[in-house]
C-alpha cells in the first residue's frame, strides 16, 4: 500500500486529487494492526520457519517446491486453511501438505475440527473435496505443547482413531527443544498414519508414512472442489 507521499506522486500523475492522508493512515491501521495482519503474519513466520531451519548437511535439506497462501487456496480449491505446501528432498521424495494453525482464542478445537473435513459428510477430508491428492497430509501446529494435547483429543474424537486421513501435529514449544526444528522429530501422526510410524517423526519421515498409508484412489464427492 502507497504512503501519503506515494499517493500524491500516483495521484499527480493521473491527474486527480490524492487520497486524504486521514483515509491513508485508517487503511494502514486496518490492514496492518487487526487480526487479519495477525494471521498473515502467523502464516508466512510459519512457512519462512520451515524454509530457515532446513537441515542442509551435504546438500540433503530439500527445497519447498510449491507454496499457495490461504487466500490462493481458498479462491482455486475452496477450502479454508493456512496455506499449502510442497517439500521437496534431493532424492525425490515430496511431502503435499496443508497448513493448519491453531491460534487461541481465534482458533478454537472445534473450528479446527470443522476445517478438518467436508460438511456435512466428515467422511470426506476437506482436502479430497478441495481436489488435493489422498497423501497430501494436514499439518496442525500449535503455540504449546498443551495446545497440541487439546487438538489431539478434539481431532482424534471428531475423526476417530481408525481414520485414514493424514494428519500431524507439531507444536512451537516442542519444536524450540528439538534440532532442525520444524524439520525435526516433532510431529506427532494420528490415526491409521501413526499406526504405520507410531511415536513422534522428523517431515520427511511422515512423508514417506502418508506415502506408505494412502488409500487407493477414488472418485471425490459430487460438487468437490476444482481446481
């Protein structure tokens, strides 16, 4: 967004009158000191987190190949997250995930439950309807170790202990303790996906355990997602 000086220098070139400094400074105080700056903020920290604390031992960190932010994802695949990712290693190996942030008090266990899968059928992670493929794997971060134990139990008893659908929790306070950070053996599978690699597992890791948990590919919902 333009400042005063920028809106004037804009304003004389097409030949109109500038924007009120007043009007400029209230779009500034809107955009950059409500909640939606937060949880800008919130989602690119997180991604340029994963990007910073890559573990580069000979060349062996990986790259994030692909990024779209919660806006892109929302307007192509009409689903409701906090970004999506594709993590790319050096022998090929990918991780497809979807970034979901729990963020107290805006973020509540039952939001993230309802983000999780496609009402009004849960059988049906949101991530199929939005056209993603079945290994793509839903990440859960929270601020704490005790926020992380709350979004367990809500998502364990929203989708059960025998679901399919990939998902991982991690946390900030676990992940400050752990080298490689985000990378690191931080993330803790549910269901069918912590059955195959039970405890907690580094990213690439849980890559090759969605990998190695994917159901067998099926015709998505009527009305899913496009992309």
């Amino acid at each position: 967004m333009l400042g005063p000086i920028g809106a004037r220098i804009v304003a004389a070139e097409r030949g109109v009158a500038a924007m009120r400094p007043a009007k400029i400074a209230a779009r500034w105080e809107k955009l950059f000191h409500g909640w939606r700056y937060r949880e800008l903020d919130a989602q690119h920290t997180w991604f340029c987190g994963l990007i910073a604390s890559t573990p580069n031992e000979h060349g062996a960190g990986g790259e994030l190949a692909a990024w779209r932010s919660a806006w892109r994802v929302s307007k192509a695949w009409q689903a409701t997250t906090d970004g999506y990712g594709r993590w790319r290693w050096p022998e090929g190996t990918e991780l497809r995930f979807v970034l979901l942030l729990d963020d107290p008090p805006r973020v509540g266990a039952q939001q993230i439950r309802e983000r999780l899968t496609s009402l009004p059928d849960p059988a049906w992670p949101f991530t199929r309807r939005a056209g993603f493929p079945d290994s793509t794997v839903t990440l859960v971060w929270s601020p704490t170790l005790r926020r992380e134990q709350i979004m367990r139990r809500a998502i364990t008893q929203h989708l059960g202990t025998g679901t399919a659908m990939p998902v991982a929790l991690g946390c900030d306070q676990y992940a400050a303790m752990t080298p490689g950070g985000v990378h690191g053996r931080v993330w803790l599978p549910l269901g069918a996906l912590g059955r195959r690699a039970p405890g907690r597992l580094t990213l690439r890791e849980l890559a090759h355990a969605a990998e190695a948990t994917t159901p067998p590919a099926s015709a998505p919902p009527p009305g899913g997602g496009k992309r």
